[in-house]
C-alpha cells in the first residue's frame, strides 16, 4: 500500500472527496495524516488538481454537515427535505463557505469538465467497475495526464496506471473512513 507520507516531492496527484473531510470534519483517525499531505500541497512540494466534481461533492457534504449540525435533520434524507421546504436555510451556513474558501487558499489546480472526459468517463466505469464519479475521476486523470491520486478508495486500485496513495491511521480512532 503507497502512504500519502510517501509521495515523492513533485508528484502532480489527484486529491479525492475523502482526502478532503477527513481533514475538514477532523476524522479520528485519518485527520492527522490528511492534514500533513495539505500541508505539503500547500508548501508546492506535491503539485495537487482536484476535478470539478470533487469539489461539487465536497460542498454537498459540508452543506448537510453543518445542517444537521444546526438540527435541521439527523440524516441526509431529512436535511435534503428540510432545505426543499425552506431553501432560505442556507442563509444560515457560515462554515460550509468558510472551509471552501480554504480550499481555494490551497494551491491546488482545480479541472473544470470538458466533454472528451464526460464521454471517456463511460467506458472508463464500464472496464474498471467505477461508480460513474470515480470514473470521472480517472477520466479527468487520464486527460491531464495525472497518474497518481491521493484517495482512501480502495475502488481506484483497479485502474493499472493509476497509483493510489492512502492516508495512514494515526490510532485514536476506528480506521474505518
């Protein structure tokens, strides 16, 4: 298994959705090894892209975060039907624009879509097994020639010239993610 710890300085890498909350929700045990890959992001010792779609998907995710946070809902379904009944809730959100403001203070490359990686993106999930977000992914890889991603998705392993680098457990809590 390749440790984000590990990776070469220069590396360009794909940073993934999980790389990100692990970091931002301060995940018990992968928080800390998370951080430190940021951290060198940052300091331009790794060269970091995230896809649009990371991006997309990581607002969602701070959105029902500080929902529920705020009570209005225990689960995603209630959050999700709380805001169609009252989209003026989200007026109430501060950290969810904070945190991705951060994201933009990283020096990380962001890769807006483009059609050759939408239709690439199809066979890609039909030969690898991808859900079709992590096939978008390596789409998005494969176009800006990227072969390295720092994810905790074992699925991402499947692709052959794809290397894939996983945060390590720092053991003050379940290593599940």
């Amino acid at each position: 298994m390749n440790e984000l710890v590990s990776i070469p300085d220069g590396t360009r890498v794909i940073i993934d959705t999980n790389i990100i909350l692990y970091t931002a929700l301060d995940h018990p045990a992968f928080q800390q090894s998370c951080t430190d890959f940021l951290i060198r992001v940052e300091r331009e010792e790794i060269q970091g892209f995230i896809p649009s779609v990371v991006l997309q998907e990581i607002t969602h995710h701070f959105i029902i975060s500080e929902l529920m946070e705020k009570g209005y809902g225990k689960s995603v379904v209630d959050c999700i039907a709380r805001y169609k009944r009252d989209p003026l809730i989200m007026n109430e959100l501060s950290k969810t624009w904070i945190e991705i403001q951060r994201l933009f203070k990283i020096n990380c490359t962001i890769l807006y879509d483009n059609p050759e990686m939408v239709r690439d993106s199809i066979p890609i999930s039909r030969n690898f097994q991808l859900f079709t977000k992590d096939a978008y992914i390596v789409s998005c890889a494969q176009f800006n020639k990227i072969s390295h991603i720092a994810s905790n998705d074992k699925d991402f392993s499947r692709v052959p010239w794809l290397s894939v680098w996983k945060p390590q457990s720092d053991n003050r809590g379940s290593p599940d993610s």
